[in-house]
C-alpha cells in the first residue's frame, strides 16, 4: 500500500487522531472515501467516453 510498512501507518493514524480528535475521525475518512469514490467514477465516464469517440 503506497510502500508503507505497519510503523508509518500507526505513525500517520496517531498524528490524525491528535489533529482532529477520535470523534471527528470516522467522518474524515467516509469523506475521504467518497472523494475518491466520486474521483474513480468520473474517471471511468471520461474513459468510456473517449473509448466510444474512438469506437465509433
């Protein structure tokens, strides 16, 4: 996972949990998570999109 070994990621997690709190965390990543989502899908139509431009 982007060549991070167990250490870094405990280190990320413990510096977001002091940033911006246990509570607020969940919300962070489900948002986070549908940015991405949103970001995949669109990419997706764009490559649809042109593979029919290209198909037709």
């Amino acid at each position: 996972m982007f060549g991070l070994g167990t250490s870094e990621i405990v280190l990320i997690v413990g510096v977001l949990l002091l940033f911006f709190g246990a509570k607020q965390l969940p919300d962070l990543a489900r948002g986070l998570g549908k940015g991405i989502r949103e970001f995949k899908d669109a990419t997706s139509d764009i490559k649809d999109t042109i593979d029919k431009s290209i198909n037709d």
